[in-house]
C-alpha cells in the first residue's frame, strides 16, 4: 500500500510509475472521494491512459484509505495541500490533473495555486452551484456521520464551519470565483455534466469564462464516448 504522509494526514495512493509525463486523477465521489470510484465511471483514465501517461491516482483525506484530523479551518486549500504536498513527495514538477465530479472545482484549485505546474485540466461533469446547495450540504453530512463516532473530540461547531467553508458562498465552483476563471489561461477540457450535482450551467460557464477551454457534451456511451476517448488522448498530447 503506497503511503504519503505529512504529518497527522495520510493520503492513500496508486502511482503506476513509468518515465513518461504525469496525470493526477481526482476521482468523484463527493466528500468520500476515492480512486476506486474510478471503476463505476463511463470510462476510467486509469485504463485509457494507461501506457501512455504515469498515472497518479489518490484518495482525498477521510476518503478511502487516507485519514487526516479534522478542524474549523479545513476547507479546499486544506485538499489542495495535500494534492500538490503528493506530488512534491513523487518529485514530479509538472503534471496534467483530470477530476471528475468535486475533482471539477479540485483542479481549479490547482491551478490557482501553482498555475506553472499545471499543463491542463480534463474536467469530467464538474459540481457546482445552481440552485441545489441543500444537495451538497446533505453530502457532506452523510459523509460526516461516519467519521464522527471515530473523531469524538471533533466539535459540533468544528464540523459545522468545515460543511460552509466547502458548501457556503456564492461561488458556482465552490472552490474558485468567477473571476479567477476569467483569467485562466490553462488549457481546459469539460465534459458535459447534466444533473442535480453536476449541472449543465457550471459545464457551460466553464466553456464560456475560461479563456482556453473545449467542451464536449456527450461523453458516456457508443460513438459519443469512442470519440470523447480520442478527444482526450488529443487533448492532453497536444498540451504535454
């Protein structure tokens, strides 16, 4: 079992470890995201990248096989430490990230903190905010009871200020403003969301805020998912 440690976290991961340019996934989920997620997924990057790319797959604190403490102050700087604190441990400098679901508002993350180590962004069905914030509160809490008969020291008022600085605010991705994607020059590919979670709205103001960004709308079956496959090989070859 591959290990990333820093201090009171563990962060649980799979690197297949060849000599070739790197892709972080951030795997769906929700709050419990985790990279065996992968496997129930329209196609999964661990497969149809393998050979190709060194693929680095993890699972988020509290999610999986990785721990971490929990306090007020935890938020998605809190994930992205732990995302970029992976691959300093793995040495690798430059990487492409691929999330899908909450690794939507992740990799934006990344790329707002170390736009220079990010080469792109594949964006599968990304959260966001349109009219469903009760949805996302709820998630949080369902993946917050498990974890509080283990965590008893963890207050009431702790676990409370984590679900709003995650879910709080008026900012579609949660975890960046509409300003900060205005800006972003980083190559994007967005992959069509279309429910509750995963709004067509935020797959749309992605495509249409970011100033390099290619949106493909139907991505999960038959010809739609062939030609999406290829797209992305595409995609991430040209921006190696």
């Amino acid at each position: 079992m591959a290990i990333y440690r820093d201090k009171n976290t563990s962060i649980y991961y799979e690197d297949s470890g060849e000599d070739l340019p790197a892709v972080l996934l951030i795997a769906p989920g929700g709050m419990k995201s985790a990279l065996s997620f992968w496997k129930g997924t329209p196609w999964d990057p661990r497969e149809q990248l393998r050979g190709r790319y060194r693929i680095i797959a993890m699972d988020q604190r509290n999610a999986g096989s990785s721990t971490a403490e929990v306090s007020s102050t935890d938020s998605w700087h809190t994930y992205t430490a732990d995302q970029l604190g992976l691959m300093d441990y793995l040495r690798i400098p430059r990487f492409h990230v691929a999330g899908m679901c909450i690794g939507g508002p992740y990799c934006l993350g990344l790329i707002e903190v170390a736009p220079d180590r990010v080469l792109s962004a594949t964006l599968f069905q990304s959260i966001g905010l349109d009219n469903n914030r009760d949805a996302f509160y709820n998630m949080f809490d369902d993946w917050a009871n498990e974890l509080k008969p283990k965590m008893p020291n963890v207050s009431r008022e702790s676990w409370i200020s984590f679900r709003e600085n995650m879910y709080g605010g008026n900012k579609i991705l949660f975890n960046v403003g509409e300003s900060f994607i205005s800006k972003c020059k980083t190559p994007l590919l967005v992959l069509m969301g279309d429910d509750l979670y995963h709004p067509r709205s935020t797959s749309l103001m992605l495509h249409e805020t970011a100033q390099n960004a290619t949106l493909i709308e139907s991505w999960k079956e038959g010809k739609f998912r062939d030609d999406a496959i290829a797209q992305c090989h595409e995609f991430l070859q040209r921006n190696d």
